[in-house]
C-alpha cells in the first residue's frame, strides 16, 4: 500500500515551550517526530480498511500494519 501525502494548509510543528503572556520564551520550529507520523498513516490505514484502534491494540495483527507495538518495533509501515 502506498500512502500520498499532499498537506492543504501549511503545517507547524513546534516544541512544548508555553505561550503565555508575560513569558519570554522562545520556541524553535522542529519536525514531527517519526511516532507522530507513524501515527497519523497508522490512524488512517486502520479507518480505510475498517479496522478501529482497540481491534489493533488489542492484540490484532493487521495486514498492512503487522502487530502494534508501542515502540514501533517490527513494525509493518516504513516511513
């Protein structure tokens, strides 16, 4: 399966620095982290083949997805 991805809007990734008024910080613009990614082409594989999350979590071996494993150990996806 072969997973295209074209953004709409533009895309901001960023730390977890706080915004809060009155604060000097500031925060630098870094890459989504490959979990993230992981996670949204993961999200939507398992919503088009109709699989939901917990089938996943669970224990289920998915066909494209393998087994899930939290730290994408062996997994079925390469980014």
């Amino acid at each position: 399966m072969l997973v295209y991805l074209e953004p709409v809007d533009t895309l901001f990734f960023r730390d977890g620095a706080p915004f809060d008024a009155g604060t000097d910080s500031f925060a630098e613009s870094t890459l989504p982290s490959p979990l993230a990614v992981y996670g949204a082409i993961g999200s939507y594989i398992l919503r088009e083949t109709g699989w939901d999350l917990e089938r996943f979590r669970s224990g289920g071996i998915h066909p494209v997805l393998g087994q899930y494993n939290r730290e994408l150990r062996n997994a079925g996806v390469r980014i």
